[in-house]
C-alpha cells in the first residue's frame, strides 16, 4: 500500500479553499485513531491494500480507505457522512509518483450509537487503485 495515496487523501481533504468535510470537521482528521482531546465532529481513516495486479504490465495495489465520523449529534453525523461522500466518490487523486487514481464508494454505514465514546459514528469506504508510472 502506498503512503504517498494515503498523504495524497489528506492532502485533498485539507486544501484550499476548504470543503464542507474540511470545515464541519474542523480539520480534525487522523489515520487510524482520533486525538483524545477531539469531542464532537471528527473522522479517522484506515486502510486495507490487496495483492498486487499487473495493468498494463505495472504492478497496481487495489486500496480501500475507510472513514468513520463522528459526532455528539445524530443528525450532523448523517452530515459528516454525506459531506465525506460529497469530498471523494468518484474524485480524480494526484499521487506523487503515480497514476492518478479515482476514489470509487464500495459502501457506508449510517449513524449507530457508540456507547464507550458517548458518540455518533458511522463509516463509508472507498477504493482506488494505485498504480506506480
């Protein structure tokens, strides 16, 4: 899996201007775990890579990023979610160093109540595929 594509999905989340992922976010994003300080409206992301596939003779790494959002609001979560949704399904990604990639949407999961956090969390994922040039 390649760190440049994960930079890069950070890297489009926090330009310039920001997006309206960015802003109800507050630019809180992390991989994999969230700042403990962070209370109200933030997101994660993880990722999982396949085998590598040949195309075109260049070895590609399918890619699966996840989010999950959060909020103390069951409401704006659903917002976080589509906001997310609106940021990457079906985005052009520059990756340093490779192929642009496109981010396709494989499935989300709305608002569920997570009783440990005393939050509103919910997922959506995405896959890409990663090719070197």
């Amino acid at each position: 899996m390649s760190k440049e594509f994960f930079q890069s999905v950070y890297t489009y989340y926090a330009a310039t201007p920001h997006n309206a992922f960015y802003t109800a976010t507050g630019g809180r994003l992390e991989y994999d775990r969230a700042n403990p300080s962070w209370t109200d409206n933030f997101a994660t992301m993880q990722g999982s890579g396949s085998d590598e596939a040949y195309c075109f003779r260049q070895p590609a790494d399918d890619v699966s990023v996840q989010f999950n959002v959060f909020s103390t609001d069951r409401s704006t979560c659903f917002d976080l979610l589509q906001y997310c949704r609106n940021l990457y399904d079906l985005k052009i990604i520059s990756v340093t160093n490779h192929y642009d990639t496109q981010m396709i949407k494989t499935f989300e999961t709305w608002p569920v109540w997570n009783e440990p956090d005393n939050l509103w969390q919910a997922s959506i994922e995405f896959t890409a595929r990663v090719q070197r040039q």
